[in-house]
C-alpha cells in the first residue's frame, strides 16, 4: 500500500539524511519534497500541515545541534512525528476485550469497505490469539446476501452465526442476538451492518439505532478501504459525528492503494487504527503498530513485525527438520514444495521484502529485478503437484518425456518445468558445497583455503 509514497519519502529524505550541518535552507528543501509526497499520496491537508509544522519547530532544536549526526537525528525526528500521526499515542494495538461477556464490536462503514469479509477475520483472530468464543450476526436487512455471506465466512473460521430473517428491523435483529449471545455465554458477539455506497441520513439514523439497541457496545469499529483516498476521510468524519468510534480497520492494505487514508484516518477521526486488512485470505488481518508502520513507510524495515508473522505461520519442527535436509543435501522437490508453500503463507516475497529495511533490499521491486512474484510460485508448486512421489524424491529421473507430462498436467511449458528442476538442482548443489566445507567456503566460491604460510 505504501510502495509509492515510501519511494518518495525516502527520495526526499536521502540527501539530508547524510549531512553533517542542519540548515533552514536544507530543512525546508527535504520538508517541500516530503509535502508533495504527501500530497500525492492523498493526505488530507489538514494532516500535512500540522505534521509538517511539528517537524520543522524540532529540526533546529538542541537535540539536532548536538548530534554528531544531526542527518540521522532529523529522519529520527519525522519517524517520531510520523508514527504520532498514525496513533503512537493510543497504546497497544489490538482490541479492549476486558468488558463484561459478551463483548460487543459493532462493525460500520460504506459498502464495498469489506466489512463482511473483515468480520469473519476478527473472528478468525479472536479464536486463534484470544480463544474467544464468537458469535456473529449480519442486520444487514438491505441485502440478504449478505446475511449469507456472513454464515459462509463464519463458519468457514469456525465461528457460530447466527441466520435472522430479513424482514426484521436490524435494531430487533441486534437486540436479539446480544440476548442469544449472553444465553450461550459467548465471549464476542460481532455484529456487521449495512453499508450504502455513498452516505445518507437514512442510514446514519439506521446505525445509530442498531448501537442503541446493543446497549453501548464495548467497540466500535469504523471498516475503511484504503483504496479510497479522501473519500475515506468524508466517510471517517459522517461515522465519527453518528456513532462513539473507538478504532478503525484499515482493509485492501495489499492494494496499490497511495496510502493517504492510513494517514489521514486516524487524525480525521481521533480513533485509533486498529487492524490492517492484508489479503483476501481470512487469516490475513494483522494488529495495526504506528511506530513499525512509520518505519515501513520510511524504509527502515519492520523485521519485529516479520518475525511474529514466521513465529505464527511457521510450523518450527518442520523448520528444523528441513534445516537438518540442508545440511545434509537430502533436500528434495517435496521440502523445496513446502517451503514455497510456507513463503506464500508469509505474503510472498513482496510481503517479505516489505518488511526488510531499503538498505538490505536495495530498493528490489518484484518481479522487476527477476524475482518470482507469487503467481511464479504457484506455477512452481503446481510443477512440483504434478510429478510423482517418486519423481519428487529423486528429480535425476525427470526426462523429456517426464518433462512434457508434468508441464501438460501443471497448465505450464516445459521450459518451465526444466528451469525449475536446474534451479532446485542449483539450490541443492549450495547446500551440499555449505554441508561439507561450511559457509566460508561456500562464500569463496568453494575454493580451498590454502594450507601452510604463503610463499614469499
């Protein structure tokens, strides 16, 4: 979501970031470049200029002066002004789930935000990192197929939901499931409603019913696309006036989104965000940090963040087990099959790459610099399904024959299927070279190191 505007901050934060003497001059030169970023990225003014403000009065400040890297101190000082923009002020991310049971959350925004779709993810994040018991229920009256997109999505997370009938008013609908919700005991009941394409008073006067009839529910959640640019802001400013907001999802995060709404929502609504949306997948919801998003938005990384991910995602039993494979060079097309499988669970290499800081990645862009994007890594798992066991267990078997029966079973050529037995058969080479004579040698090119003093 940030790609563009994280070029362009850094752009305009490259040549102060190395100076030895902060100046007026240079200051404003790098604050002009980052008000056009912004600008671009669709940040409501009213968010630049107060940002910009708070930069330009710490830049000449003691702190700078005294800097033997008065540079760095100042890509400090907007990180720091950044991350407040964002909500580094709001404590811990997440949800305040210290109420009675059940624990009301009450999902608003404008149609085609993805609240359904997000409702079904909180579920699925409560159970996995809360173990909550969740009930769910739509009251959106207007489109019945939402009601049984809520039952789909739900008990695909395994979550129970509830199915009332459309002809109700969502007010009772809601009354009624929070009276089912304290019946079963249930820890969360989350409650989607209806969304319009644009705002009206009709449907303000409709949410503000649905929140009375759930008796001041615990969270209030505001479900924003990020792809909507100021039209995020207008929605933001309508919820905030009609409903006591107490956080906000950000979803569609893995579009190409200029990523002004992030940017603009949190000051617009003085709520904080609360979750990001990234992917289609109904585990693809991650707790929103300002200060790592800061950082991400600056270049500088968020490997914290990416590690939590690999701890979640990664099974590390079979971590070590393939680990153990390399160091022997045992490793066959099965493990290689898993550990694409397990890259994609990650966010892909342009997921992981996201995380890492500018420096290490040296600005790579995927797939221009050759590097397989995730449609090439489902080919390649799709490869390696098409083989048989035993072609996976010993990839010296696979002829041209072989060759054309996989790439005919995978939908692919078999020019694919042979770049990917050499490029597998390359990565095992590696591990055998690092398994036998250690990664130094493996980094020398496999050049012996030399026995005795050297020759004068």
């Amino acid at each position: 979501m940030f790609d563009s505007l994280s070029e362009r901050l850094s752009r305009a934060l490259a040549d102060i970031r190395g100076r030895g003497r902060i100046t007026e001059e240079n200051v404003g030169d790098s604050l002009r470049e980052v008000k056009r970023a912004l600008i671009d990225a669709d940040v409501a003014l009213a968010v630049i200029t107060p940002f910009l403000d708070k930069v330009r009065q710490r830049a000449p400040g003691a702190e700078v002066a005294r800097s033997l890297k008065p540079g760095e101190v100042f890509v400090r000082i907007v990180h720091e002004e950044l991350a407040a923009v964002l909500g580094a002020a709001d404590g811990a991310a997440g949800l305040e789930l210290r109420a009675r049971p059940p624990v009301v959350i009450l999902l608003a925004g404008l149609q085609g935000a993805g609240k359904t779709t997000t409702a079904g993810k909180l579920a699925a994040w409560l159970k996995r990192e809360r173990r909550s018991d969740v009930l769910m229920v739509s009251v959106d009256v207007h489109r019945p197929a939402a009601m049984e997109q809520l039952v789909q999505v739900g008990t695909s997370v395994g979550a129970k939901v509830l199915d009332p009938r459309p002809q109700d008013p969502p007010e009772l609908i809601a009354a009624d499931a929070l009276a089912e919700a304290r019946r079963r005991g249930a820890d969360v009941l989350i409650v989607d409603t209806a969304g319009r394409t644009h705002i009206d008073g009709e449907m303000m006067a409709e949410v503000s019913r649905v929140h009375a009839a759930l008796e001041d529910p615990a969270e209030v959640l505001f479900v924003v696309d990020a792809m909507a640019g100021q039209d995020a802001v207008e929605a933001a400013r309508a919820f905030g006036a009609a409903l006591p907001l107490t956080g906000a999802i950000l979803t569609k995060a893995d579009g190409d989104a200029r990523g002004g709404a992030a940017l603009s929502v949190r000051q617009v609504t003085g709520v904080p965000i609360r979750f990001l949306g990234t992917g289609e997948k109904l585990d693809l919801l991650e707790p929103f940090h300002p200060e790592r998003m800061a950082s991400r938005i600056l270049g500088m990384g968020d490997v914290l963040s990416l590690v939590e991910k690999v701890e979640r995602e990664v099974d590390q039993a079979d971590a070590e087990r393939v680990a153990r494979r390399m160091q022997d060079g045992s490793l066959d097309l099965r493990d290689f099959r898993d550990q694409l499988r397990q890259m994609l669970d990650l966010g892909g290499l342009a997921g992981l790459m996201a995380h890492l800081p500018g420096q290490l990645t040296g600005g790579m862009k995927l797939p221009a610099q050759g590097l397989p994007d995730d449609r090439a890594l489902k080919r390649q798992i799709a490869i390696i399904d098409s083989m048989t066991p035993r072609e996976r267990r010993k990839p010296d078997l696979i002829d041209g024959s072989r060759r054309r029966r996989i790439a005919a079973g995978s939908g692919t050529e078999v020019v694919d299927v042979s770049r990917l037995v050499k490029q597998f058969e390359r990565m095992r080479k590696m591990m055998r070279k690092a398994g036998k004579g250690g990664m130094g040698k493996l980094l020398r090119g496999g050049q012996a190191k030399p026995k005795g003093r050297p020759k004068r």
